[in-house]
C-alpha cells in the first residue's frame, strides 16, 4: 500500500509540474519521491504518514529560531487579526526598515519585496540605473533567483560571456553578463583591466550556498571591493542565504566587507515570503518614486511577513544567540567528520555560523568545479540512509544545510547516531 506522501505526489503530478513548486523538492537529484509534510515545531518536522524528522533544510534557511517559534506565531497571529495585506504602509514596515538598516550599516535606505529573486533584480536594475552601465559579473555557481539576467552559467573560457541556463532566456540577454569562477581574483582583476568601464555591477553570495557551501578564499572579496571602487561600479552582496546566519550583521559584517548593495531574504521573514534590497543612500534614492529606477510589488511589506521577520529578528538580536547556534552547528560538522573518519569514508565537511557544507570528497571545494568532484552518488546514497533514519538533509548534493536555535545535544546526539549506521551503508 503507499504511503500518503506517494499518494499525494500522484496526485500532484496531475496538476502540478513535477508535482512540485519548486525544482530541488522533486527528489529528481537523490531519486525516490518527495515526501509531504503536514506541521514542524523547532527542530523537527513531521511527514503526512506521521513519521518525525530531524530538520536541516529549515525551509531553506529561513528557519534560524527553529520552526514554529512561538513569539514569531504569537506576531502573525496579532498581525492577522488586523489584515492580511494593505496595500498601503504600516508602522511595522518602518520598524522592520529600521531594524534591518541598524544591523547592516552599509543599508541606509531599504525597499522590502517578497522575494530574494526580486530583491537581487531590484539591485540589478538599481546598479544599472545608477552607473549608466549595462554589464553584470557573476561567479559559476552561485545562484541569485531566477531572473533572466541571473540564469547564467559560464562561457567557452574566463573572460567570455554567459550563454543561457534556462530555456526562454534570450542570448541577448545573457550576453549582458560574465560569468567568472568563484574564488578568482586574478580573473576579476584581469576582467576590469579589460571591461571595467563597461561593467555596472558585481554580484555575488559572500559564501556561496547555492553549489553546496563554499567559503570566500582570503582576499577574494576583498578583491571585488576593491576593483568595484576603482573602476566605479557597484558591489552587491547577496546575503538572501547569509544575512543574520553567519553573523548578526550578515558575511559583510564577518569579513569586514562594505558593499553599495545588499540583497536579503529568507531570515528577515521569518517563514514568510519576504524580501530586500538596500544600500548607499544616493543608490536607493534612485528608485521609484524618487528617481527613474522602477520597482514595484503589490504585496511588498506584507503586514503578516513583516511581523514574522520583526519577531525573528529579535530572536537573532540576543546576545547569545549567534554564539549558540553557531557553536552547535560546530558540533554537528566535527561529530560527522569523527564518524566518516571511523568508517575509513571519504569525506569533508565545514560550516560558518549556522551554514554546513557535506562534501564525499578528501577536502571542502573552493570553486564550482571542486564542487563538481564530489561523489554525488556516495551521497545520495548517504541522503536516503539518513531520511530512513529520521534525518532530513537538503535533498541535493548541491544546496548547504541549516541548523536552528532549536537544534541542541539531543538532536546531534541523534544526528550522528543516524550517521555513524548511514555510513555503513
């Protein structure tokens, strides 16, 4: 007899491409079929056949207070009894603005969205608008949503234009991004010598998340910081994945990195769909209505998103929070590395505050081609021994994991309890 979540995804495929509404649930990556959740409370999540599981996806990194906080419900719930949306301001928009602006000095002026793909196309436009200039830099591997300027992969050689990764991407649009390896800063350098009169803007995540987690090498953003100042164009940071998760101030306050804009998402929600673009003021004063920039969202500053994100940040804000969360996260990343050791397995794993990386591999990658070595099969098979053991992992080689305020020594205990058997295997 199947199971309900398989009962379900039947169902799903007849009205719902993949049966799915966003690609990395569909389990194409591990094999299998996706499983169906019904509630989640702090660390755990529990199926719609009733089994509980250990969570480090966090809904994709939004989750840092643990599921279903109860003074982030308590604040939807308050929020919700009032309205749903205005489509009109709110104080609680201008208390988030503040919070966010407090927390990230390099944020003077912030336009919330709901979305971090709309947070990193309003900062796309907004560097473009502001320099005058068309090309974008990006890095092979880093992923910044799905618009069409963003849906890039890297050309025949360094230095080359980005050709289309998605169908319904025009060529003519990639061509107005170039595609750079993560991680080189010669190759930057050697960019701008050649194109930075031309170039309106670099984005990049400060610590990829989107090919498994890759750290900056030293002096790579630095790097970019420097080339952007010098030929005049902007240094985003997308810090939709990182902000408030490898520190309080996000990866710009860690590596003492100050861009002209930021993009966030995910945590300044709280569960909810909301997202932000901010920076220098003279940027942010060139979007709509003040300047040519434009950028609108009906649902922009959801009253119900706003309140979750206030909650949560001021979960994030307590001094021992980030040292709790980061120091647990540690213990998780040194305890699999312990139990892979015991079982002669090769593999490498790392974390910076509440991120990890899981790697079938000798060493953590520094570029997306490192990250292309990993044993991806190794760790598919790791990934549905782990789930049969009550560990849900992101269901992808790819994609970073999360830990939560709500993750202690039981849920480690038990994680490398899961894992020691899961390397058996």
């Amino acid at each position: 007899m199947p199971s309900r979540s398989e009962s379900l995804y039947e169902r799903a495929l007849k009205r719902i491409p993949a049966g799915v509404n966003s690609p990395v649930r569909a389990f194409r990556a591990v094999g299998g079929t996706p499983l169906f959740f019904e509630r989640a409370s702090g660390a755990y999540l529990w199926d719609v056949d009733g089994r509980r599981y250990i969570d480090y996806v966090g809904s994709w990194g939004p989750m840092v207070a643990g599921h279903t906080h109860p003074a982030v419900v308590e604040a939807v719930q308050e929020a919700a009894s009032r309205a749903l949306s205005f489509g009109a301001p709110t104080e609680a928009e201008v208390e988030l603005a503040e919070a966010i602006c407090r927390l990230v000095p390099s944020i003077e002026l912030v336009r919330l969205v709901s979305s971090g793909t709309e947070a990193t196309m309003t900062a796309i436009r907004l560097a473009r608008g502001f320099t005058g200039r068309s090309l974008i830099v990006k890095f092979e591997g880093c992923y910044h949503g799905h618009a069409d300027a963003l849906l890039v992969k890297a050309g025949s050689g360094a230095l080359t234009f980005g050709n289309p990764s998605s169908a319904g991407v025009p060529a003519e649009v990639a061509a107005q991004t170039i595609v750079l390896d993560y991680n080189d800063a010669q190759g930057v350098r050697k960019l701008f010598d050649s194109r930075g009169a031309q170039i309106a803007g670099v984005i990049v995540e400060p610590v990829a998340g989107n090919m498994n987690l890759v750290l900056p090498a030293p002096g790579f953003l630095e790097a970019l910081r420097g080339e952007c100042t010098k030929h005049g164009a902007m240094l985003i940071l997308d810090e939709v994945m990182t902000g408030f998760r490898v520190a309080l101030g996000g990866a710009q306050q860690r590596f003492g990195i100050r861009p002209d804009l930021t993009t966030l998402g995910k945590v300044i929600g709280g569960g909810l769909p909301l997202g932000a673009a901010g920076g220098r003021r003279e940027i942010m004063e060139q979007i709509a209505p003040l300047g040519p920039v434009y950028q609108a969202g009906t649902l922009s500053g959801n009253p119900l998103a706003v309140a979750a994100g206030l909650a949560t940040l001021k979960l994030v804000e307590a001094p021992e929070f980030q040292e709790h969360v980061s120091g647990v996260t540690q213990e998780l990343i040194h305890g699999l590395k312990d139990e892979a050791r015991r079982a002669k397995i090769s593999f490498s794993a790392q974390s910076i505050g509440s991120m990890f990386g899981l790697y079938f591999r000798a060493s953590p990658p520094t570029s997306f081609a490192e990250v292309m070595q990993c044993d991806r099969e190794r760790f598919n098979k790791f990934f549905h021994a782990m789930l049969d053991r009550g560990v849900y992992l992101a269901p992808s080689a790819y994609e970073a994991g999360f830990v939560s305020a709500a993750h202690g020594a039981a849920e480690i205990d038990a994680t490398l309890a899961a894992a020691r058997e899961a390397f058996k295997d």
